[in-house]
C-alpha cells in the first residue's frame, strides 16, 4: 500500500448524505444511530434507524468488557440484522461514537459495515427528513459469533506497553490537555476517577477530531496520510496501536487508520487512559 495515497484505501466504507436520503428504504441495510447523548435519538432521528445505546447495549453492565457473543447476537436480532446486513452508522459530535458502535460490530465479526459522512449533524444541516417515530423491525435471527476479535482489532493493557518499548507506533488521541498531563478529562467533561495524568510513554500526540472538516466529514486521502504517515509514523508492515480514555475517540481514529488509509495492523486499545492512569506501576510520561 502506498503511502501518498491519492483516494481512500476502502471508499465504500463512507455513505454520503444525498445518498443515503435516496436509499432510506432499500432491503438489505440497516441504519444505526449511536450518539454520545443517548437521549438524542428521541428528539428525532433518520427515518428507519434504530437506536444502538454505547453503554446499555455493548458493555457489560458489571465487568469492564463488551457484551458476550450471545448478547450481541440478540442485539443484532431484535434490530433485524443478520450477517448479511449492511450496518450504516452515523452519530453526534463527527461519528465519534458511530465509531465506536461499528469497531464494536467488527469486534464480533460483522464485516458489512460503513459510516455515514458527517453524521447527523451534517445530515441535520442540510435539512433532510427525521422523525421521532421509532423504527422496528420483523426479528432476524443472527447466529451466535464464533468468537470475539480481541486478538486482530483490539489491544490490551501488556500489549499497549509492549508497544511502548519496542517504540511503535503508538497514537494518543485525546485532548493536547490530556496528554500532557494538564488535565486528567476531557476539557468540559466531569473527572472520572483517573488518578494519574500524562500519556504512555512514546505515544504521538494526534487528537481524533484532526482527521475531519468542519462539516465533520473526513478529511482527504492525502490530508490523512499527511497526519498520520508522516506525522505519527504509522507505515503498513508496522503494528499500530491507537488509545484514549475508554477507547471511544481511538475508535474513530481506528476506522480512518484501517478504512480510509487501508491499514490492517492497527488496534485499539480500549482500556486506554481510565485503565493505565490508574494501573500500579504502569509508565506515564507527562508534557508534549
């Protein structure tokens, strides 16, 4: 793969607004809103999406994991889903959490997966249709996963520091604030109980919402290769791992890495920041 490329690695990974508007009612997709704000949804959303809520529907409740295999595939057959459905995500604040719902899908296997450009805030812009009506659907039945691909798309806390000492590629993308060790939350955001602040040491320091315009599509081809080739030293051949504060904003940054710039070596790490902040003897390193 090259490393300048001129278009993205996989453009069928990004459904355009006038699109989508045109295919509202096709068989075979399934529109999934996933916002920050879960109470969003009702206040009115595209015809025909249902609601995927980030925490009651893909975390367990008790332990600090996603849900079993057989949760999930009750999720995707309550909503009508089966394997062979095209999921097209969308979401507030730039698909961040559109992100984290479809790295989520890929987790238990679900391959036919895209995202739609500039979420529902350029979807509301441009005046297109929404309703408050909640979306049902005759039940599917999606068979139980195989398994989770824990190994292939995500990292965990001794891989993250493996990564760190054998000086990959390593991405942090939160808040300029966070990684120095200013703050220890996002700017406007509540403390959440992260005792330490800084970054792992090594990590390169590229908040997420970089890879987007201001209408909250994605940035170029060449503009992204720009941010994360050249500035991040992430190359093909190379494992990445990408990391934030529970795995949300690397989620984003993990579907442009892995759809837009065709890598296929980068994982999330979804403990992230709440888990290494607060591990005993875990490394930080604090300042740019």
């Amino acid at each position: 793969m090259a490393t300048n490329p001129t278009q993205y690695a996989h453009p069928d990974a990004l459904v355009e607004t006038d699109w989508l508007e045109k295919h509202l009612k096709d068989e075979g997709i399934r529109i999934v809103e996933s916002n920050e704000d879960v109470l969003l949804y009702d206040t009115g959303h595209i015809p025909g999406a249902v609601h995927i809520d980030w925490r009651a529907d893909l975390q367990d409740p008790v332990i600090r994991d996603y849900i079993t295999p057989e949760k999930f595939a009750e999720l995707c057959s309550k909503n009508g889903i089966t394997p062979d459905t095209t999921c097209i995500f969308y979401g507030d604040k730039a698909n961040w959490w559109a992100c984290y719902a479809l790295w989520a899908f890929r987790l238990f296997g679900h391959g036919k997966v895209k995202i739609l450009n500039g979420g529902r805030d350029k979807w509301k812009a441009e005046g297109r249709p929404m309703t408050k009506e909640r979306s049902t659907y005759p039940r599917a039945n999606y068979p139980l996963p195989k398994k989770r691909f824990d190994k292939e798309i995500r990292a965990f806390a001794d891989e993250a520091l493996a990564q760190s000492k054998a000086k990959k590629p390593l991405i942090d993308v939160r808040s300029p604030g966070e990684f120095k060790g200013e703050v220890t939350h996002m700017p406007e955001y509540p403390q959440e109980g992260v005792l330490r602040g800084g970054h792992i040491p090594g990590a390169k320091s590229m908040p997420w919402k970089t890879a987007t315009n201001e209408d909250n599509t994605f940035k170029s081809a060449p503009e992204l290769a720009k941010i994360y080739f050249d500035q991040c030293g992430v190359k093909p051949g190379t494992d990445t791992v990408v990391y934030c504060r529970i795995g949300e904003r690397s989620s984003h940054t993990w579907f442009v890495l892995t759809y837009l710039l065709g890598l296929d070596n980068v994982r999330n790490y979804d403990g992230s920041w709440t888990e290494w902040g607060n591990k005993v003897g875990a490394p930080i390193e604090k300042g740019a």
